[in-house]
C-alpha cells in the first residue's frame, strides 16, 4: 500500500461509505477502485457474450462434444 494525500468531497465519500457498508475512508476507496475494476470485468464480459451469441458452447465446440 502507498500512502498519499488526496482532496475529496467528504460528502461523495460518505454517500459510497454508505453504500459499501464501508467503515473508513480508505476502506471506502479500496472498495469503489474495486467496484470500478469489477463493472469494467462485467461490461467486458457482457459484450463478449453479445458478440459471440450467448454462453455456452458454440455449434462447432457441441458438434465435437457429441461425436464418439
């Protein structure tokens, strides 16, 4: 961990605290960088399913599963 000095709105900070269910300030930043990380894994993995047709195997990948 790096300690450093950052200026925040103490009001947005205690708005996500409360959302996180977050006790302390750097609890609260830990949390939303993480929440941030998280929704981009999401949005990445949604796009993906969008553009491969949906989750599962594909026709080619159950083709093979089936043959002996």
């Amino acid at each position: 961990m790096t300690k450093t000095s950052l200026s925040i709105d103490r009001e947005k900070a205690e708005a996500a605290a409360k959302l996180l269910g977050t006790p302390t300030l750097t609890a609260t930043i830990d949390a939303a960088l993480t929440e941030v990380i998280d929704a981009d894994r999401r949005r990445r993995l949604l796009e993906r399913i969008e553009r491969d047709g949906g989750i599962g195997p594909t026709d080619e990948e159950r083709r093979r599963l089936r043959s002996p």
